[in-house]
C-alpha cells in the first residue's frame, strides 16, 4: 500500500475522517480483512492530489463500528458490503441494507466468515464508548 497508514480505534474513526474531509481528502474505498474469528480490519482509503492516505480500524463482530457515511455519503456502499461479507455491523448508516445488499435473507453463511446467518442477527445499537467521543452523553 504506498502512502501513510494510520491505525484509528472505534472511539476516534468519525474524527479521523472528518479531519481528513475536512482538509480536502475523498474517499476512494474501504477493504476487509479477516484477521480473526472475531475480527475484521478495515482499512479505509481516502486520496488527496494523487497522495493516498489509509485509515487501519481493528473491529469486532461483537461491537458495532461507527459509519463515516454521514461524513462520506458513498461510503454506506462499502459499508453495506463489508457487512454482507464480513458480518460486521455499522451504526449510523445512511442507507443500510441489513445484510441484503449482495445476500438474499435466505443465505445461511457469509462469505468470508465464520458466522451462521441461520441465528438471529445482534441487533445494532450504538456503543458508549463511539457515541461520548462522537459528541454524545
């Protein structure tokens, strides 16, 4: 990957990309990684005059990580896609597809985890911690 990478953690991502939104970057796409049963890293790629800067989230099947969909309108494609594939949710998207973007309801697994679609979903709720940082209670 050429450019700078940076590791973020969930309580400062929305931060992160509202800098970089805010110093002219646009967001060219995120990737998945499985890296875990549990874990998925998320790199987030943004580009400013041909120099490429990469934002690297450590996430959790078991928390949801904060959409920059708000920040980054196309962003809630990606995102809808790494929750098909990955099963990892977001909160805070501007159009969630719940898991349908690419999979029908019927799907029993996804494609590049470990989880059996046949249990009841988690439902997404905002994490304490992203939502004090995100200027909440």
């Amino acid at each position: 990957m050429n450019g700078n990478t940076t590791t973020v953690e969930v309580r400062n991502l929305l931060g992160e990309a509202t800098r970089l939104k805010i110093d002219g970057y646009r967001l060219v796409t995120l990737s998945g990684v499985n890296t875990g049963p549990d874990q998925v890293e998320i790199l987030y790629h943004f580009d400013k005059d041909l120099t490429l800067v990469h934002l690297r989230l450590a996430a959790s099947r078991e928390a949801p990580v904060p959409s920059i969909s708000p920040i980054y309108p196309a962003a809630f494609l990606a995102e809808n896609e790494i929750q098909d594939l990955f099963h990892i949710r977001f909160h805070g998207l501007v159009i969630d597809y719940q898991g349908t973007l690419f999979l029908p309801r019927e799907m029993e697994s996804t494609p590049f985890c470990r989880y059996d679609r046949s249990e009841t979903p988690r439902p997404v709720s905002p994490d304490p911690q992203s939502a004090k940082s995100a200027g909440g209670a």
